[in-house]
C-alpha cells in the first residue's frame, strides 16, 4: 500500500521529531489504525519529501521522526491560475480539491454579479482558511510537495483592476465558434470560470479590456464545476504535464 503523506506546517529537520497535526493524528490512529514504526512521507510544501515513521502514539497525539529529505517534483511547467467564481453550497471544496490534483498553481476565488453567494470581510478569511485545508489533503493525497496559493475571495471586478499576471488570460464562455488555437504559452496561464448564471455582458467587456481572450469548451453548457476541471485537463493536455512524454 501506498505510505500515507502528511503536511506539516512546519520546518522538517531530518534527526528530529515531530508532532502530527491533531486531525491527521486521529485519522491515522483511528482510521488507518497506524503503529508506531510505521513508515510515513512528511512534508512541508518546501517542494521535498522526507521519510518519516510514527515514533509514538498516545490517543490522539502522534509523533513521527523525520529522516532524510528529498526533492520530488509533481509541478506542471505551466502556471495555471484558476479564477474561480464561487458557486453555491459546498461545491467550490470540489473544486479546489480538483484543481489541486491536476496541478493549478493557484486559484483566486471571485464573486461576481451573478454570484449567488455573498461573503463578508470574516467570512472570506475563513472560506479562504478552509479551502486552503481542502488543497492540503488533496496534496497529501496526490503527491504534490508544494501547496498552490489559494487568495482570499474577492470581487471579479477588482481582481481585474489589480491583476499583473503576465503570460496568457482566458475568460470561459460558451457559444463560442472555436476556440483560439494560435495561442502560445508563455508558461503562465489564467483562466476565470462563471458562476452558475454566467458573466454578465458589462463582465465580459471588463475581461476583453483586461486583455483576456475568450474561448469554448464545446456546444455544451457544463456546470461551472464541471468547467473548472474541464478547463484544468485541457490545459494541462495541450500544454502541461498530462501528456505522454
Ligand atoms: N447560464 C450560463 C452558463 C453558465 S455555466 C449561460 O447560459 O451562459 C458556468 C460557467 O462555466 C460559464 O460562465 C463559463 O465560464 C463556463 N462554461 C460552461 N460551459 C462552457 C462551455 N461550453 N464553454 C466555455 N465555458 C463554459
């Protein structure tokens, strides 16, 4: 079976011990049922991983030791940044944990007009603390050894005022003709998703004067999670790491 991975929020020194984050220590000694000795991967988003064994268990603390480092590398070449407006209920966990598996470098959550959801200045800080616990243990689960950056949320029209990113910016909108396949990646791309009810016209002139290029992914409306990890595997395929080497 494959070792079990766990972030830790702090710095690995190999020699040393550690204590395992209490969520993580309950999971492993509940759940998985771990002994001490068990052979374990830590990391702390540093782009290693160390070789790690629980050193002891007592209920629901977990310590682990921590052996050597190394680099491993599960990054995309490309930069993809994931514009993200919030949709309703807990659909945005899936989609930050869907993201993260295939490798966005960061996701900036928005609201935009058609944003059902309304957050306020606490409430944001702590959608932003959450979903950030979301990408850990997709992390954790699928072996990347760096976090991607998850913003806290904010307005689509202001992260458009303020956004420097270089490299190439798409805005997804269906009924399109064609995608524009001449594009060339620089190695930075972002891409911003609609909420359920779409980008409203004003919205998408403020991306076409932001210097975003539209394009489609098909006849069909898909949901904007399912467009979110559309886009992300598209990506990824034509110009990223998920393709045949
Ligand atoms: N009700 C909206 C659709 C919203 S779908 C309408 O009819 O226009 C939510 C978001 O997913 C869209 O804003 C868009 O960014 C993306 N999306 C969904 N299907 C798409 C497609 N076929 N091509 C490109 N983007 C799509």
């Amino acid at each position: 079976m494959r070792l079990t991975r766990v972030y830790l929020d702090a710095a690995l020194i190999p020699g040393t011990v550690v204590e395992l984050p209490s969520d993580t220590a309950s999971h492993l000694a509940k759940v998985l049922r771990a002994r001490s000795g068990d052979d374990l991967i830590l990391f702390n988003g540093d782009g290693r991983e160390f070789a790690g064994a629980i050193e002891a268990l007592r209920g629901s603390r977990v310590t682990a030791t921590v052996g050597a480092g190394r680099h491993v590398d599960r990054e995309s070449p490309i930069a993809v940044t994931l514009v993200q407006c919030v949709p309703r209920g807990d659909r945005m966990d899936f989609i930050v944990q869907k993201a993260t598996e295939l490798g966005v470098a960061r996701i900036v959550p928005v609201l935009s007009q058609r944003s059902v959801v309304r957050l306020d200045g606490k409430q944001s800080e702590s959608k932003a603390a959450h979903w950030r616990a979301v990408a850990v243990s997709a992390c954790e689960q699928c072996g990347r050894n760096r976090l991607p950056d998850i913003a806290a949320p904010r307005q689509l029209i202001n992260h458009l005022g303020e956004s420097t990113a270089m490299g190439l910016k798409l805005v997804l909108e269906p009924e399109l003709k064609a995608p524009d396949t001449a594009m060339i990646l620089g190695g930075a791309v972002e891409i911003a998703i609609g909420p359920e009810g779409g980008f409203s016209p004003d919205e998408l002139e403020a991306f076409r004067v932001s210097g975003y290029s539209r394009v489609t992914l098909g006849p069909r409306i898909l949901r904007t999670e399912t467009a979110a990890i559309a886009a992300v595997t598209w990506l990824q395929t034509r110009f990223g790491d998920m393709q045949a080497s």
